[in-house]
C-alpha cells in the first residue's frame, strides 16, 4: 500500500506477503471482517474471543486500537 501510495496510485501491482504471488490491490477480495494492518498479534488456537477487558488492557498498553479477526490457514 505504502508503494502505490508513493507512485499516487498509478501502479497497482504488488507481490503478496504470504504467498509471493503477484497481483494487483484492485483484485484483492476482502472478506468482512477484513482490512489492512502494519502488525499483528496472534493467538493460537483460541477457543473464544478474547474478553473485552483483555482487549481494553492490551490496546493500553499499545496505544492503539485493535480489532479481533478469525484467521484460518
């Protein structure tokens, strides 16, 4: 994003970070709850969501608001 964003949006392609297949931002498909992130914190296999007051004290500590997403590989 970072990139497209430099060369204004002209230039759409990127190389994912998960895969390394290349394609564009305009063919991505997002799934809510979806969206873009500079870092992530992961839980693994987690039975539930994480409480409400685990999430208030670590977006706290972080300074940042955060948002719990299901992930599945």
């Amino acid at each position: 994003m970072e990139a497209a964003y430099a060369k204004g949006f002209q230039d759409l392609r990127i190389v994912t970070p998960c895969c390394q297949a290349s394609t564009n931002l305009n063919e991505l498909i997002y799934e809510p709850p979806s969206g873009l992130a500079r870092y992530s914190l992961a839980i693994s296999s987690p039975e539930t969501f994480l409480a409400p007051q685990i999430i208030e004290k670590l977006e706290e500590i972080l300074g940042v608001k955060l948002k719990q997403v299901w992930f599945h590989v």
